[in-house]
C-alpha cells in the first residue's frame, strides 16, 4: 500500500505522526525529472520523497511525497526558479529529519518491505 501527498508540509505532519514507526529510521529524498506527454524536451522537476512504516499491526506500506516544483525549460533564468523551489523543499525535509533522528538517504522506496 502507499500513500501519497503532494503537500510538503501534510508529508511532514505525516513523518512527524509516525515517527516511531518508520522502517530504519531512513527517509529517501530525490530529485525527479519526468517528461511531459506532449513536450518530452522540457521534463517536469518533482522532489520525491519516500519512507516505509512498520506497524506491527499493519502490513509495512510506503508515505509518498511527489512535490512539483515545476518545467525545466533549458531557460536559466526559468530554470534557476524551479531548481530553487526543488531545493528548499529537499531542505526543508532534511531539517525535519533532522530534528526527528531520522536519516535521508538518496533515492525512492517503490514497495513496502514484505
């Protein structure tokens, strides 16, 4: 099972909630380009993040942060806004983390563990 929020700050609230849960105490944070249907040249820029719980009651499922940041142009000045949105949103993740014990790591958990 995920669950998926696009809200930076629901994701958080989330993360905080559930804090004892969470599998290793890892959270996996990336940055993911995705190509429009129609214009596969200027892909969609999305901070992703993942984490498992581990509820002994529940089977393990995955809490799914994708967050749009916006379109990569190949334009700096364009460009340079969406890339910033994308990297205050990682940071405002790390330091969450940060403050819970909670490690980030790279990447996205696709699956709870079994």
């Amino acid at each position: 099972m995920i669950i998926r929020f696009n809200s930076v700050d629901e994701f958080l609230e989330e993360l905080k909630k559930d804090r004892d849960d969470i599998l290793d105490s890892i959270l996996r944070v990336t940055q993911s380009r995705k190509d429009w249907l129609d214009s596969p040249s200027f892909p969609r820029l999305s901070v992703v993040g993942t984490f498992a719980l581990d509820m002994p009651r529940v089977h393990p499922f995955v809490v799914r942060l994708d967050c749009y940041c916006g379109q990569i142009w190949g334009v700096e000045m364009k460009d340079a806004a969406v890339l910033a949105k994308a990297r205050d949103v990682q940071e405002k993740i790390e330091i969450i983390c940060q403050e819970l014990g909670i490690e980030v790591r790279g990447g996205v958990l696709e699956e709870a563990m079994s």
